[in-house]
C-alpha cells in the first residue's frame, strides 16, 4: 500500500514540474505579442531596443534599414503581402499617394498597421515647388513659399511658425518625418538646380534659418531630416539624372556649404541626407557622396561629430543608377556609413542583396545592427505615442494666425 501511495505522490510532483516547467518556458522571452507588450510598456528605451536586437531576424533587422514606397492610392493586396513579408522600416509617400482627405488617412493608416515597429512614415513637404500634400482634394494646406523667399526676411521666428503649421498638418495624417528643411548654401541665387528650395547664399542665415525651421518640425511632433550633405548649392547638375561634381576644396566647403550642417548637428539634429554629389577633394575621386566613407564616416561623423541616423537620398536617381549595379549601390553605401536606404528599387531585391553580400563577406552584420540600434533607439524616443492631430486643428484661431504671418 505505501509502494502504491508513493508512486501515485510520485506520479503527482512529476506531472507539477512538467506543468511549471512548461508554463516557465511558456513565460520566457519568445515572439509572444504579450511579452513584446510587455517590453514596451514597463522597460526604459534601452531595454526595449535590446529586447528588438535579440528577437529581430536578420531579414527583420534589414528591413528597418528601407524607407520604400508605392505607386498607388490604397492598401491592396501586392502592398500588404510586401509590407507584411519585408517589414520596412519606413514609408516616404508622393503626391499621387495623396487623394481626399480619408482615402488618405485611411491609407497611411493600414501602412502603418503592417508594422509591429513603428514606422517612419514620412514625405517631402519643403514648401515651395516640393510640397506633396498641396493635391488634397478636400483639405486646405498652406501654401508655403519657397525657402528663398523666407530667407529673404532673416526672421527665424517666422521659419519657426513654417515649421510648426507643417508639422501640425502633417501630424494630421501621422505623418511623422518631413524631408526638410533644404539647408544647402546658394553659390548665387541662379547658380544651382536647388534655386528657390535654399534659404540663399549666406551661409550664417541658411544656419539660422534652417535650424529655426527644424526645430518648429520638432517641437511639434514631426523629425526633421537636413539635407543635401555636403551641399548642392553650388552644382548645376540635377542628381536626378546624372552625377554632379564639386570642385571645391575641403577647407572652402567648411567656411560655407558645410557650416549649416555643423550648426544643424550642434543644434541636436536627429537624421541627415546625403546628397548624390561627388566631392573629389573629399572622396579622393567621384565616387558620390552617399556612397563615400571618406565623407560619411570620416568627415560627417568623426570630424564633424555626427552621431545621428544617415540616410541617403532617393537610390532611383540617375546620380547612381547611371553608374553603379543594384548590388554595388548598398553595399558602398552601408560601408559608407548610411542608415536608412531611401527608395531602393525594390524592398524584396534590397533585403536579398543585403543578405548575400553579408555571406559574401562584403558587408557585417555588425555594420546592420550599429544602424538598426540607432534606427530603433530613436523610434522608441520619439515615434511611440499616437502621433495624429484632429484636422480640426487646420481651421484653430492659433494655426490660421500663423498662416496669416507666413502670407505676409
């Protein structure tokens, strides 16, 4: 009988620890939405950009790196099994994105949806001749004047107010990265393809007011992105279809087009672009700027103390499609030192290209993880509350007195 009893008490604990043991390994850090939940809601930024690095795929990992887009006005399906599958880290949204008022929102929205990270949602809304959201059928934006004319009344005050109605309109949609301010430094004001998307030829006034105009961007809710390290001011050559080449001496581009640049990284500045433009006095030969170490790494971050997001300007440009294959392109430019791939001619391509080039040896997986742990860090600093504003606030007695003193 005690034989008997004994087996049956043993029979009981063996099946308790089976369960806890179970139910301990249930409870361990897995994929679970309950523990990433968790994570994000108890854990300081660094334990949960810690928690991401260890549970990411490296397919995922890539994926953070891409800012991509679509041809189209709605989530259908080709779209969601893309974004679904290849889990960007980023959208940048064009005028034939943007339709009605709730076709919109309603598109940004399901964009955003695919992603367990936050994404960047982000656009190009200068002012000026660049302003993506002017086509809304049913919503007024404001009308922002191109930079020059800003420049042209040195009020930084009034660059700060361009800066906050943006942000506050395209807050209206979640949008929550504006490809701006353009702080590149006019040779003259007929020199450059940049024309009137500067704030002009003074470089302590392009500083003044470039960084003004960011930090309205980001005091409301919206990072700004500077751009076109190391400078288009001076070039006549447009990027979009060929190479541009600066002829200038390294010390005259630091008493001018890279000024504001130094200013915008002491002022806090979060993400810089780097333009399609070779710099031979830099680089040691043409190789564009985007895809140069030597002015990447070794000017931007370690002369000149960067030590925020890079991201290159759009990969489909001719500047780089003319001179280099796919391949070529991400592994200069991550060597280089680059963050973000804006625009890769495909997200699917991208991430196997990557990948093979990390086999290849041609690439680490360091170099990934050095940019998704700075991609991740600023996403939880700066991208985990809700950042929709009601489009009531386009008709605010506050928002349209702005819009008032902009229009003079």
């Amino acid at each position: 009988m005690k034989k008997i009893i004994f087996s049956i008490i043993f029979i009981i604990v063996v099946i308790i620890g089976l369960f806890i043991g179970y139910r301990f390994m249930d409870k361990t850090p897995t994929d679970s939405k309950e523990d990433k939940q968790d994570v994000e809601k108890k854990n300081t930024i660094a334990d949960k950009v810690n928690y991401q690095m260890e549970h990411l795929s490296l397919d995922e990992k890539i994926g953070q790196m891409l800012i991509v887009y679509y041809n189209g006005t709605e989530m259908d399906d080709y779209l969601r099994e893309v974004l679904q599958k290849n889990k960007p880290g980023g959208f940048i949204l064009f005028s034939n994105n943007i339709t009605s008022y709730d076709k919109t929102l309603k598109f940004i929205n399901d964009i955003q949806s695919t992603a367990e990270i936050p994404m960047f949602m982000s656009v190009d809304q200068e002012g000026g001749i660049v302003q993506r959201f002017k086509k809304l059928d049913d919503v007024n934006f404001t009308a922002i004047p191109p930079m020059l004319e800003l420049g042209k009344t040195k009020d930084s005050d009034l660059a700060y107010d361009v800066g906050k109605v943006i942000a506050e309109e395209l807050r209206v949609f979640g949008v929550n990265v504006d490809f701006a301010p353009v702080i590149d430094v006019l040779a003259s004001e007929n020199s450059s393809f940049i024309g009137n998307r500067s704030f002009g030829t003074d470089k302590d006034l392009v500083a003044k007011m470039g960084t003004s105009l960011a930090k309205g961007l980001s005091d409301n809710g919206v990072i700004p992105v500077y751009k076109h390290f190391p400078g288009h001011g001076s070039t006549v050559t447009d990027s979009h279809y060929d190479l541009p080449v600066i002829t200038k001496t390294k010390e005259e581009l630091l008493q001018s087009d890279l000024y504001p640049f130094k200013e915008a990284i002491d002022s806090g500045a979060k993400i810089i672009m780097i333009g399609h433009l070779a710099v031979p006095s830099i680089a040691g030969d043409d190789t564009p700027a985007s895809l140069s170490k030597e002015i990447i790494t070794d000017l931007l971050k370690k002369e000149m103390g960067y030590d925020g997001l890079v991201v290159t300007d759009a990969l489909n440009m001719g500047a780089l499609t003319n001179n280099y294959q796919e391949r070529e392109i991400y592994e200069m430019a991550i060597n280089a030192g680059v963050d973000l791939l804006l625009m890769p001619k495909s997200s699917t391509s991208a991430l196997q290209l990557i990948k093979e080039s990390i086999v290849r040896g041609t690439i680490t997986e360091e170099q990934i993880n050095n940019s998704v742990r700075k991609i991740l860090t600023l996403k939880y600093e700066l991208l985990q509350e809700d950042n929709k504003l009601n489009k009531d606030i386009l008709a605010s007695d506050e928002h349209q007195q702005i819009i008032q003193k902009i229009n003079g």
